[in-house]
C-alpha cells in the first residue's frame, strides 16, 4: 500500500491459503514498483480476479468496506478479511473510488481455466496480471465528468540573465487521456512564474509529475498557488527519479521509439535518430526549447507505461505543440484568477465565472472547446469578424438555431467516444477481453457510429435550411454546411450497421450462456469494426470539431438572448503604428464602451444594471485619457466597473457580443490585472509582496497595445510609502508606456497631483446621503444626487456631527471628477461596528486630516521644487519658447508663433484651474 509519501508493507497472516499469499505478495511487490505518491490521501489499491468475482484483501478490504459499504467477511485458516464484488459491478466500484481520490489496479485472468489445466495440470492456478492502474488523471472510459482532464508532465531548467536576473524555462508535456490527445510545449518565464501559472489556470492538471529534486521553491510556490480551493479533490503530485524515470531528451525519444509510441508522429527508426535530431516529430521540432519538452514527453509516456495504459494511449496517440499564448490575447493566471474567467473564487465551481455565463452549450465537448477558447481569445481581426459574422446569421435564423440546438441536444460525447475506439484499435489485450467486456465494447462502437450519423444529418439539415434562406453570408456556416459534399462514409455507415446488426442477437445469447469459448470470436468481431472505424478517424475528428464549433457560437446567442441587460456587437478599429501621446487623434489605442454592465455580478446592486460609460482614448471624435483615474467609497463599485470592463474585452474577441449599447475598440494584447488583496501563507508571502510582484510583472511586460487594471495598489502597507509606490506606477504608466489604464485608489492626493495631466481622466464612483425613514419608505431613489458638494458642507461641521443622521446609498454611476473621501466610516457603521467606536474614529479622522492638511501646506510653502504637474507646465513653455526661435530660423514665424500662441494659452486655462 502507498500512503502518506513512502511504501508501507500490506501485514499478511502466515496461514492464509496459498493461492492468497502468493496474490497478496504479488500486490505487495506491484504496488512498489508503481512509485510513492506525494499526496496523503492517495492510496494505491489492488482487486483481483477469482473466476467471476473480483476480491480484496486485508487493508484493502478494509477501504472497500468504508468506501463502498461491501461486507466484510473472514475466510481460510488465518481468517483473513475480504470482501467480493461480481464481475458486473467492478467498474462502477472501480470508478468511485477513482473518483473519491484512489489509484485503482486490476488484476485480471490471462487464461482461462481450461487452458490452466491443459498447460500446468489438473490442480494449476489461473494466471493473473496487472492489467491497468486508474488514477483520476488517466480515466478513459466511465462516468467521467465533461470537463478536460489533465496530466501534465513538467521539466524545469533554471538560468541566469546577463542583468543578473533569474529565469527559467519550463519543457511540458500532458495528456487529456479521455479523448487520446497529448501536448509538448515549452515556456520561458521570469522569477514571477506568471506563464507558468497562466499554463497551470488553463490546464487545472489533475496529476503533476516532476523530477525529484528539479523543481525551484518558487515554482513549488506557484504550483501551490494555483492548486484548487479546498473542498475540490487535490492535485497529486508525483516525483519521478531522475534519468531512470525522467530521461534526459535523447533517452526519451529512444525510449519512445522503441516501444512504437506515437506512431503517426514519429517517421523513423531509433537507428535514424542516432543520426540527426530531424527525424524527431513535428510537435516537438518546433518548439524553441524541445530537449525539455522531449523530456517531459518521455516522463509522461513512462508513467503511462508504468500504469499499464500505454496499450490504448500511445501507439495511435496524436501529438500536438501546445503554446500558451498561442497568439491570442495573453491572460496570464493571476488576471485569469481575478476576473474569475473559468471558476469563482468562493468554491471553484464555473457557477457565477465567464465561463459558467457563456455556457448554454448543448454536447460536452462543445462545453470542452468554450473552455479553450476562454483560454485563448483571438488577436486576428479576420477570426474575429468570422464568428461575429456567424453569430448575427444564427440570431437573424432563430428557426435554423433551434433545429441545430435539438440535434446537438441528442449527441454524446462523441469525442471521447472516437478516442476510445482508436485506444482500442491499438490495444494488445483485445483477445484477451472476458465476454462482458467485449460486449461493452461493441455497445461502444454501435454508439459512436449512430451518434456519427446524427452529426451528419444535422450538417445536412444546417446545409438544407441555409440553403432554403439563401447562401449563407458567414464563411463559418458557409464551410459547415458544404463539409458533407462528396462525403463517401455513408456506405460505411451502413455495412458497420448491418453487421453489427447481424450480430447482436447472437453475441447477447452468448454473453447469457457466459460461455467462455465464444470470448475469442466476439473479439474479433470487435477487432474487425474497430479496424473499419479508425480507417476513417480524420474525417470522424472533423465532423466533431465542426458540430463543436457550431455548438460554441449558438451557445453566445442563446447568451445573448437571456441576457439581463442590452448587448451590442463589437467594433474593432486599427491601431495607429506610431501613436503620438500628445494627440490621441493621431494614433494609440482607444476603448469606447457605452452602457457597459457586468454580465454575472448584479447581485451587489439589488439585481438592478446600472450602465456606465467607460471611454479611454477617441470617443465621439474628441480625443480622451487613455488613463482613467478612479475614486470613490468602498463597495461602491469600482472593482466591479474594473471587472466589467476586461470581460467585455475578452469577450469581443472571443467573437461575442458584449454587455453594452455600443462598443468601438482597437485589438488588445495582453490584459494585466491587480485586483483584490490577499496573502499567500502557504508561499510565505506577503499581501504587499503580492500586489508588488504583480505590479512588477504588469511593468516588465505591459505594451502600448495592453489594457492594465490596478485596484487600490500600495494599501498592504504604510500609507505614505504606499502612496509613493502608487504614485510612481501610475506616473510611468501613463508617461512611458501610454497604454489603456485603469487605476482605482484611495489615494485622493493622487486626484490633486494629476488634476491637471492631459493624460489622465478623473472619474468616481457616486453615492448619495439620505435619510434612513426615505430608504424604508420609498427604497433607493431614482436619480439621487452625488455625494461631493453636500459632503463638502458637512466636513465643515465635521463627520461626527452628519454621521448617523443620513444613510450612504450607492449609486454604482462612473461620473466625471475626484471623490473627497472614501466613506469608509460610513462602511463601517453599515458594517456593524458599534456606534460609539465609529464616532471616536471621526473624530480622530478629522484630526489627522487637519494636521496633514497643514503640514502640506507648510511643505507648499517653503519646498521649491516644483510639483509634477508644474513640470509639465514648464516642459510646455520650453517646447514654446523653442517653436518660437525655430520659426524665425527657417523664415515660417507665422505658423510656429500660433502654435506657441496656443500653447500659452492652453496653460493659461489650465492655470486658472487652480
């Protein structure tokens, strides 16, 4: 048995029967040379086969009785604890357990009775083997839930830059063993370990394994990081021993080779390879670092094959390279977490995420392929517009979208379904099947091949309804509904069903007899299909793929549709290659979106949406901020207007519509995101460290091109050095990099600082003070009024005296300016705090505002350096002054001379802001 990190030896009784202490001492030897588990709550567990039983013993009796409720009985001389499950409930048993967090081996009969007897004599005992060990991560067939499910293989190489800073470079390799479909890719992160976890969001792995000892204690960080919240079953965490389980990359493609690994991959022999490095597959030889990927491909093939799954998982495996940016606007794994894209924060589940808002999909693998593209939204404008072309056909269409959404509604999982049948193709333990077994497989088969037909059909109906409206306009339906023309599977279709056909009556009786001597010829019946059905697997692959896609974009109308609120579809424009920060109309990226709501986070406003306008760059062709400054109290809705307004992005070039009246935007590349506060105990860091790591990755990485959102950065620690950190980011933000910027803060000195910038737009979140009687009675009002002028009168007779008299009310409005204060006294009272310490921090509050009030003034009055705003002013004047003498230099005084007029008189209005 393995548990808590290290073997521990199964305790058998000396006078058990011989038959049980030879197959307890085989358990014992297979369950070690399987490997430890890092993990303590995973416990390796082994049933074996006695005629059409399958029984468990001592230890594992004892987990079979716990998790399953099967009773224990005692049998032979030492009264040895069992328990017993018929060959027909095996694999439901096998799949909760596997399900509750166990590895899973079985132990099958390789002969059969008769044979035993021929072969050893009468008194011979059947031959067993460990035929496959299950784990969570290597399921393949079941009740298994729709989502991917991953093992991922992981080689970490560290290095050192010539500044001195550190980076790594990961080589990866992991399987989705349900649908057959492995992945080799490479990443090179910085000490961040941000790709790294924007892989880990994407791929949620089940299992990791790594090399002993060949992983940083910051990637060990990471990988807790990101782990699932608790209450979900944990990620296992398998180390391998270095070179005999992690092969260095020439030892893992011989390997591989050898044993006819992805055969459709590979195209030589081990003896070419020694030769040249370009007989290695496709997938890896474009990678920029394949020695690591190579590795970890071989380390995964080998725990593959350690577990007794190679048979039905490599040979026929397809390989594919894996990027994960792959183009595509780049969601690191923090931005991923903040905004909740796959899952919520709360418990983990897709319920209140992005993904659980645009899921109305109808096939679980279409759910698979929503999941993927979340992961990576577009960057091409040509892709973009295809599925936004397609989703305006299906709404003008909604008779041609309801007869699709039937169809798909009646399909199974039919690309796991195609997995599994090529899985068997390549299996070498076909003829060795027990009769129930084949039957399952041909039910199998039957299945895949009638859901294959229904996916045909429902092409040919797509094909007959567009044509009956005209040709279809978007090149996506256009291509889905001539896929079928020239198709020549119909025929097979037809001869797999006639046999099947045939056959099925016989083969039921057979399987009721349980006549053991009739397993062979079903087997290869079973083998005969199989060999017909892989012959056409492409085609099979792209009839999938399609019916997915179909399924993804009528899954965004039917999101469309239900919405709570106006959607509009998205207008993207190009950016200038130059842009100028001085005239946003001559280039620079713009964001222009009215009435933007959040789609999923309603509930802090009483179910209400309460549109707002958020503009950064050109909008109604007036040049505005590409930076956007935003105060206002606690939870009066700033981070949900942060949220809102990545999600509306990432969905614009998902190819959906997005929350909103309007919405005119150029390409975004990267969204950066620093929003929430917390810590992480587990790494040993810090909250500040936290905001100040994400901060700096937002700094190393951020392009004029990317939308970063910064909500109340600096607050982990002291106020003064907070807001100087504060300070310094926003200011090289919107000075160096000129990109779209959302800041929101409590910092209002940073209001009076950047009042004046051409750069920055001062926005607030409104709130309105009422009495607590016209809350009862009317509820909220209508169109109450802002909060500024009247808090502004009540600081005069100072906070306590207002405090309890009026109720803060939040309007959840973005409107133009700075916010005084950020109410949080106010918050406080709501929150529940008593009303005597609420006062005694007024009061305190109105002294510290005061004295700084006054010592501000002081330091104005003697500090002769200039303030940064007067930099600007100052900077401008020069640039005038120049303007000037370059105008009576090259004879054009005229022309020069209204530019530096206007410039002074741009300062000029500015000043008197003041």
């Amino acid at each position: 048995m393995v548990m808590a990190g290290k073997p521990q030896i199964l305790f058998l009784i000396e006078e058990q029967s011989k038959s049980q202490r030879r197959s307890s001492i085989n358990c014992q030897h297979l369950r070690s040379s399987i490997g430890p588990s890092k993990a303590n709550t995973w416990i390796l567990f082994c049933s074996l086969k006695w005629g059409k039983f399958y029984e468990l013993y001592e230890l594992d009796a004892e987990i079979g009785h716990k998790e399953l409720d099967w009773k224990i009985t005692l049998s032979g001389v030492g009264k040895c604890r069992q328990v017993g499950v018929s060959e027909s409930g095996i694999d439901e048993a096998v799949q909760k357990l596997v399900a509750r967090g166990y590895k899973v081996g079985r132990m099958e009969q390789i002969e059969t009775a008769a044979q035993a007897k021929a072969l050893r004599g009468p008194k011979a005992t059947i031959q067993r083997e460990l035929m496959q060990v299950l784990t969570p991560s290597t399921l393949i067939d079941g009740n298994l839930r729709p989502e991917a499910i991953h093992l991922l293989a992981l080689k970490e190489e560290l290095s050192q830059g010539l500044d001195g800073k550190e980076s790594c470079t990961y080589g990866f390799a992991f399987v989705d063993a349900a649908v057959g479909r492995f992945y080799v890719g490479s990443i090179r992160d910085t000490s961040s370990r941000s790709a790294l976890g924007a892989l880990l969001t994407q791929l949620a792995p089940q299992e990791l394994l790594y090399e002993l000892g060949g992983l940083s204690k910051e990637t060990h960080r990471a990988l807790q990081k990101y782990s699932p919240p608790a209450g979900l079953l944990p990620v296992m965490r398998t180390p391998l021993q270095p070179r005999s389980e992690f092969m260095d990359s020439d030892a893992a493609v011989k390997f591989m080779l050898s044993r006819g690994y992805f055969k459709h991959a590979f195209k030589a022999t081990a003896e070419c390879f020694e030769k040249s490095k370009e007989s290695w597959p496709e997938a890896l030889n474009v990678l920029p670092d394949k020695d690591l990927a190579a590795s970890a491909l071989g380390a995964l093939s080998s725990h593959i094959q350690r577990l007794k799954s190679d048979g039905e998982l490599l040979p026929n495996a397809e390989l594919y390279p894996y990027e994960v940016y792959r183009g595509s606007l780049r969601l690191d794994g923090q931005t991923t977490t903040n905004l909740e894209l796959l899952k919520n924060s709360a418990n983990g589940s897709k319920s209140g995420s992005l993904l659980g808002y645009l899921d109305s999909c109808c096939t679980v693998f279409g759910k698979r392929l929503l999941h993927r593209w979340i992961c990576h939204p577009l960057q091409n404008l040509e892709e973009i517009n295809e599925r936004l072309d397609a989703v305006d056909e299906l709404i003008l269409l909604p008779e041609l979208t309801s007869t699709l959404r039937a169809g798909l509604r009646k399909l199974p999982d039919l690309e796991r379904m195609i997995a599994r049948i090529r899985g068997l193709a390549g299996s070498p333990n076909i003829s060795f099947l027990p009769g129930t077994m084949v039957q399952r497989r041909l039910k199998l088969l039957c299945s895949a091949t009638k859901g294959l037909q229904d996916a045909c059909e429902l092409l040919r109906c797509l094909k007959t309804c567009v044509d009956s409206e005209g040709h279809p306009k978007a090149h996506i339906l256009r291509e889905a509904s001539a896929f079928l023309d020239g198709e020549r599977v119909g025929p097979v279709f037809a001869e797999m069903m006639s046999i099947i056909d045939q056959n099925s009556s016989s083969t039921k009786e057979t399987f009721q007899q349980k006549d053991d001597t009739e397993d062979g010829e079903h087997a290869g019946l079973l083998f005969h299909l199989l060999s017909m059905f892989i012959e056409h697997q492409m085609y099979w692959s792209s009839v999938v793929e399609i019916i997915a896609r179909l399924d993804v974009l009528s899954s965004f109308v039917v999101t469309i549709h239900n919405s709570n609120g106006p959607t509009c579809r998205p207008k993207f424009v190009p950016d200038n290659p130059h842009p100028n920060q001085t005239s946003c109309i001559n280039g620079g990226s713009l964001l222009n979106i009215k009435g933007l709501w959040h789609p999923f986070a309603t509930g802090g406003m009483g179910g209400v949406i309460v549109p707002n306008d958020v503009q950064l760059g050109m909008a109604d062709g007036s040049c505005k901020p590409r930076a956007m400054l935003v105060t206002g109290p606690n939870m009066g809705g700033k981070s949900t207007l942060l949220r809102a307004t990545c999600l509306a992005i990432i969905m614009a070039q998902l190819g959906c519509y997005v929350p909103g009246e309007s919405c005119i935007m150029s390409i975004v590349d990267i969204i950066f995101t620093r929003i929430g506060a917390s810590d992480r105990i587990m790494s040993g860091e810090s909250t500040f460290l936290v905001e100040c790591t994400e901060a700096a990755s937002i700094l190393q990485h951020a392009t004029s091109k990317s939308l970063v959102v910064l909500d109340e950065l600096g607050r982990g620690t002291s106020t003064f050095d907070g807001y100087a950190i504060a300070y310094a980011v926003f200011r090289h933000l919107i000075e160096t990099l000129d990109c779209r910027l959302l800041f929101a803060t409590h910092y209002h000195p940073l209001t009076e600082e950047f009042s004046g910038s051409s750069f920055v737009s001062l926005q607030h979140m409104a709130c309105s003070f009422e009495p607590p009687h016209t809350l009862m009675n009317a509820g909220r009002p209508n169109q109450p009024a802002d909060t500024n002028d009247e808090w502004n009168k009540a600081s005069d007779v100072g906070q306590s005296s207002c405090l309890f008299d009026k109720q803060l009310v939040f309007l959840y409005k973005l409107k133009a300016g700075a916010c005084p204060r950020s109410y949080g006294l106010q918050v406080a009272s709501l929150a529940g705090i008593p009303e005597s310490i609420v006062v005694v921090a007024a009061k305190a509050s109105e002294m510290i505002h005061s004295c700084l009030n006054k010592a501000f003034q002081a330091a104005t009055d003697v500090n002769t350096e200039l303030s940064h705003i007067q930099k600007q002013w100052l900077k401008s004047l020069i640039t005038a002054g120049k303007l000037i003498t370059f105008g009576r230099s090259s004879n054009r005084p005229l022309d020069c001379a209204e530019d530096a007029y206007d410039t002074f008189l741009c300062l000029w209005h500015e000043m008197r802001k003041l």
